[in-house]
C-alpha cells in the first residue's frame, strides 16, 4: 500500500472452487486513524476513488481500539474510477491562470521601473487585480457562476 507506517491492513484470501480458478477477495480492510500521520498518500494512490478526506478532525476517544475502523462492509462492490478527461472548461481555467500570472508579473515590473508615482500606483492596482482574478479562478469551482 501507500501508507508509510502501515495504517492500512488488508487481509485477503484465496478461495478455491472447483473447476475454477483461484479467486483471491479482501477479507479485511481496516484504517488505524490512531497511527495515521494525514499525508493523504492513500487518497492518491487509491484507484477507485474509495478514500478521501474531509474537515472531520475530532477524533477525540478514550479508547485506542475505536480509533481501528474496517472499511469493507458486507455486501460492498468495487467501482471503477471514472478517467477524468481534460475538458474545454479545465483548458479555460489553465489559459485564464498562465495569463493572469502573466499579466501580474507584467505589471509588477512596469510598477517598480517606473520613475513616475501614478503610473506606478496604476500598475500596482492592477496586479491587484489579476491576483483578484486569480483568487476567483481559484475559489469557484470550474467558473460554476458563468454557467
């Protein structure tokens, strides 16, 4: 796995059938929360999309064995992680972002080689706001206002 100190335990068996090849299947799948370091390396490795974080951080207990939770349950299937294409909206942002990184380095170097003090002040307001610009792009979710 990828976790680095073994928070993650997986126990699988193999069942044999007859006329039937080995089938190995996951027995056991628990998540020590007491032992993890949060360094979100499962998030990423996982394919199926199956773990993820989220602002819950009050794991405040007495007791270290309620901190071991078994993730597979009884009945539950694998899904497939769905292949994240690259969209006209995702090319959008990254074009929006380059240029307005590139009009705020534009402008802060006319503010500082500028010799006179309202020109400068201009420049300046302007790379405030394409750091603005870039804060929106950052903070709405894929421009979800314009659609």
């Amino acid at each position: 796995m990828a976790c680095p100190n073994d928070t993650i335990t997986v126990t699988s068996e193999t069942s044999k059938q007859k006329m039937a090849k080995k089938r190995k299947s996951c027995r056991k799948y628990e998540y020590d929360l007491g032992s993890c370091i949060f360094c979100q390396l499962c998030v990423n490795a996982c394919p199926h999309n199956a773990i993820t974080f989220d602002q819950n951080f009050e794991h405040a207990v007495f007791d270290r064995t309620k901190l071991v939770l078994q993730l597979n349950h009884a009945g539950s299937k694998v899904i497939e992680k769905k292949k994240r294409s690259l969209d006209m909206g995702a090319t959008l942002e990254i074009v929006v972002f380059y240029f307005l990184a590139v009009f705020i380095i534009a402008m802060s170097i006319m503010t500082v080689t500028t010799q006179r003090i309202v020109r400068s002040a201009t420049y300046l307001l302007f790379v405030l706001f394409g750091t603005a610009g870039i804060y929106f792009c950052w903070v709405t979710p894929s421009w979800a206002l314009f659609r």
